[in-house]
C-alpha cells in the first residue's frame, strides 16, 4: 500500500513540474512576441516617419520639376524672359485646331517697310507695347513675333470655302486696325507696314506650317513693293517662281560640273550684196535640258550672276577656240566669230587671265574672235573696263557694240578705238513690212557709224521688205532668219569647207 501511495504523489509531482515547465516556456514565447511587435512596431513607426520626410522631399522636387518645366516652356515659346510669344508658340496654337472644318487666314506682317527694330533684347518694352495694341486691335487666333522686323497672324473661322477677295478684304482690315506709331528708345515714330497673306482651308494641299511660311516669305517682296504695302499669295506667280529656281539650279549644275551639256550653234552674218558667202558668225549657245529652254529662257536667269555668266563665257570661248584651232590645224581659211560678253565682265581682269592661257599656243586665233559688249539699259565702261579692253586688244581681239540704239546711250561711244563693228537693235527695222516702210531712226544711226568707221551689222532681218531697204547702202552687212537660220557646228564645218 506504501508503494503505491508513494507513486501516486510521484505523479502528482511530476505533472506539477510539466504545468510549470510549460508555464514558463509560454511566459518566454509571448516574451519573444512581445519583443517582436515592439520591434516591428518601432519600425513601422520609423518607416512611416522616413516615408514622410520622402513624401516631402519629393513634392519639394516636384515642383522644382514643375518650376523648371514652366521656365523650359516659357523660354521655348517667349523670346527670352519677355511675355511676347515666339513662332514655336504661333505653330503650337495652330497644332490645336481642329483643321477638318477651319478656314485660315494667315499673314507675315512687316515691322516697317524700311527697320525699325535693330533687335529683339534692346527692344523688349517697346515691341511688348507694340504686340499688346496689335493683338487687342486685331483680336487674331494666334499672334506671335517671329523676330525684330516680322510678326505671324492667324485668324480661325469654320468654314471651309476660301475667297480671294474676302482674303484680300481682311489683309485691309489688318492694315487699317495696326497701330500708327510705336516707341523706339523713347521716342514715338511712324511705322508703316507691309502685309503678304494667304487663306486657305485645312484640307487644302498647302495646309501646313513650313509651305504656309515659304509661300508668305515669297509674297512679302511683292508686299514691299506694292503701293499700300499688302499681297495676297498668288499660287501660280509663286509655282512659277519656284519652277524658275529649279531650272537655275540645274543651270548652275551644267555650268559649274557639266560644261558638256552645252553646244554652240553659228549665225551666218552676209554682207548685202552677197547672202551666199557668210562674211562671219555669231557663235550662240544652246543647253542641253530635259525642257529644250532656249536662251531667251535660261539666260536671263543668270543676268544677275556675274559669277555664273563667267564660267558660261569660258565654256564657249573654250568650244570656239578649239573650233579654229581644228580649222587652222587643217589650214582651213578662218571668218571672224562673234561671241557675246557683259560689259560687267571687264571691271576685273579675270576674263583676261582665261584667253592669256587659252591663246597660249596659238596665239594667232585671237584676229578671229569679236567680243559684242551687250549695250542694255546703261552703257558705261569705267576707267578698269577700259585697261581690260586695251589689254584685250593688244592679245588681239576685237570688239563690237551688240544692240546698239537699244537705250539712250551716248552716241560718242562709237568713238572709241576699241569698237571695230557696231550690230543695231533689230527693233529699228521691225517696222518695215511693206515696199514703202521707211526706218528713218536706222538711217541716222548708220550715217553716225559709218562717219566712224565703224562695221554695221543690222540684227532681225526677217523678211525680203527689210532686206531691200537696207541693201540700199553700201557696206551693209545682215544676221537674220531671212539670209539663214543659226547652223549646226556639222553645218557650219561643211559650209566652211565647201
């Protein structure tokens, strides 16, 4: 009984100890837990602080961001810190419209047919007065300042149908509402305006910014010329103009890269009492091109290039020399050939040094090239034109006068010793076209030249009336269709050697 007494209370003890044991191993594990979320908390506590001071920290950068995209754009779409929009602003307003339904009237307006404005920065009060008055006179969709001397315009409507007239109605009312005056370093001075404008609609092929622009920029020289300053684009003039500028830069491409595009054809010149033997030629030039231009075409295109007609001149005063030089090599008998020059091309010396070397190894062919100085509107040969001419004809050239009477040139020019010939204009015997026409102005000016001694070659005889009448003096010679048509260089080499 003992026994079993004392392993009961054994029992007892040892659950005891188990209640006790897992008493204190709970106490320790929510001890842990307890440390846990005090950590875990301590951190969350911490997080959300540092989160805080992020979230302020990004929306501190952020509106740096905010600030720095603001003065990106301002500085993009103004000129510089002023509140005058520039033409990316102008474009960006235009972007917007719904185009599918809008009419524009769009104009480049003139600050000022002579300047006003030397600069934008040392004019920022005034033109911002200026570009206030403009656009509350106006009221336009879309206003900006494309730089000192140019202002852009737009006007929106929704309508699709485009008028001239009411294009040009509107161009007025812009002039009419502009302001008068403006200040300049303090001091109000008149301004006066040229306006070049166009209207179309945004479904029209020449929607869009950059042909809108090259359009407006064509039209303001027509703009500045006009009496009350205003244009209205004309697409036709302007596809004309641009159809002019691709065949000049084809032109300059044969000249400058290609001289082989171009050939030479010879104008038999008789005297009159003989139209079978051509007594000289006029070597003309011809281009090669896609469109046949004659020169009555291409020519003029380069009138105002001085370095285009040099390199042209060389060309064919390169074709004509190896022409007699073949002929001379041949000893065949040489006829003088007339070649056409400015008179612009002797103010240097450039021509000069070219014939210097050409003529280098036969020197001889020079007797056998007459330069014709094209009179036209003024004929004024400076001190350096004539040291060229002298030069020129000491190698051994000759020199005609071409178009002579053509303007109201001073006739003591047919005194000069260089001037062996002188060709006139072929407006002084358009008029006879019947057996009884008289040309009494051809008359004068044959009697001046020959008491000069001077070669007269009539130009644009085209018919058996003026043949007759010019026969009639001695010592005549002709150039036209009715003694012969320009001749192929295998016409000419045949006629010569027959």
């Amino acid at each position: 009984m003992n026994c079993g007494g004392k392993t009961h209370i054994s029992s007892i003890f040892v659950v005891f100890n188990l209640q006790r044991t897992f008493l204190n191993y709970f106490s320790f594990m929510n001890n842990i837990y307890l440390s846990i979320a005090i950590v875990i908390a301590a951190v969350s506590v911490i997080a959300l602080i540092r989160t805080n001071q992020l979230r302020k920290k990004d929306l501190k950068v952020l509106k740096e961001i905010k600030k720095a995209k603001e003065a990106l754009s301002k500085s993009v779409l103004y000129h510089g810190k002023s509140d005058i929009p520039n033409y990316m602003f102008f474009m960006q307003r235009l972007l917007k419209v719904e185009r599918k339904f809008s009419r524009f009237h769009v104009s480049l307006i003139k600050l000022g047919k002579t300047p006003v404005f030397d600069s934008i920065e040392g004019n920022l009060d005034s033109l911002s007065e200026l570009f206030r008055d403009i656009s509350k006179s106006c009221q336009p969709y879309a206003l900006a300042l494309h730089d000192s001397d140019f202002l852009v315009m737009a006007f929106v409507t929704h309508d699709t149908d485009s008028n001239q007239q009411e294009a040009q109605a509107k161009q007025l009312d812009i002039l009419e509402k502009l302001p008068k005056q403006v200040w300049v370093n303090n001091t109000q001075v008149p301004i006066d305006y040229a306006i070049s404008s166009m209207s179309l609609t945004g479904q029209s092929s020449l929607y869009g910014i950059d042909k809108v622009q090259r359009r407006l920029t064509f039209s303001m020289k027509y703009a500045l010329e006009a009496e009350n300053g205003a244009f209205v684009h004309n697409e036709k003039l302007y596809q004309a103009e641009m159809y002019r500028k691709h065949v000049l830069l084809k032109l300059m491409n044969s000249i400058s890269f290609n001289p082989d595009d171009f050939y030479l054809v010879f104008q038999p010149i008789f005297k009159t009492s003989n139209l079978d033997s051509p007594r000289r030629y006029e070597a003309l030039v011809r281009w090669r091109n896609t469109k046949n231009l004659g020169p009555k075409m291409f020519m003029p295109m380069i009138q105002d290039k001085p370095e285009l007609q040099s390199e042209l001149t060389k060309i064919v005063v390169n074709q004509v020399y190896s022409m007699l030089k073949i002929k001379l090599e041949a000893r065949e008998k040489l006829k003088p050939i007339h070649l056409n020059i400015s008179v612009s091309m002797l103010e240097n010396e450039q021509l000069l040094d070219y014939l210097k070397k050409v003529i280098r190894d036969t020197p001889s062919i020079a007797a056998f090239i007459t330069f014709e100085l094209t009179e036209g509107n003024e004929f004024n040969l400076s001190d350096n034109a004539h040291n060229t001419l002298r030069k020129m004809s000491n190698l051994g050239f000759s020199f005609a006068i071409d178009d002579f009477g053509k303007s109201s040139a001073d006739p003591s020019i047919l005194n000069s010793k260089y001037f062996n010939s002188v060709k006139i204009d072929k407006a002084y015997i358009s008029d006879v076209q019947s057996k009884s026409d008289q040309a009494p102005k051809l008359e004068a000016i044959v009697q001046i030249a020959k008491e000069n001694k001077k070669t007269v070659i009539v130009e644009g005889v085209e018919n058996r009336h003026q043949y007759e009448y010019i026969k009639r003096f001695p010592n005549i010679y002709i150039q036209g269709y009715y003694a012969s048509v320009p001749l192929t260089m295998n016409e000419f080499l045949s006629n010569e050697a027959a």
